[in-house]
C-alpha cells in the first residue's frame, strides 16, 4: 500500500550455497488477497513464496555441490 494503494507485496529470500541471498522470491496482489485486517501477511501467501525461495535455495544448492 505504499507505491500503489490497493496493492502490495511480499517476498522472501533465495540462498546460494553458502547462505549468501542470490536472489529473492516475490508475489504481488491486492492486499487483501495478501494483507490481513491486521496487517500482517496472511499465513498462506506468506508459507507459499517461502516455500518456493526455499525450493530454490535447494536447487542452487544442490546444483553447488554437484559440480
């Protein structure tokens, strides 16, 4: 709700093999698709895109260690 009401973002980060943060995982919506009426993020979102930072993480991860 800062740049565009209505709308907002979370993310979550994607660690190389040596936990250095390679990137990021984000989604953006309507923030109440997102946000709470508390505003925090809904537990949902939230699990969905650190879930998917973490499965890259691995990927990366596992890519490191198999060279």
């Amino acid at each position: 709700d800062d740049i565009v009401e209505g709308v907002s973002a979370l993310a979550a980060p994607v660690r190389d093999a040596r936990g250095r943060v390679a990137a990021a995982v984000s989604v953006s919506g309507l923030t109440p698709q997102l946000i709470g009426q508390d505003g925090q993020p809904l537990t949902d979102a939230l699990t969905r895109v650190r879930t998917a930072a973490a499965e890259i993480s691995r990927q990366l991860q596992d890519m490191h260690w198999a060279r």
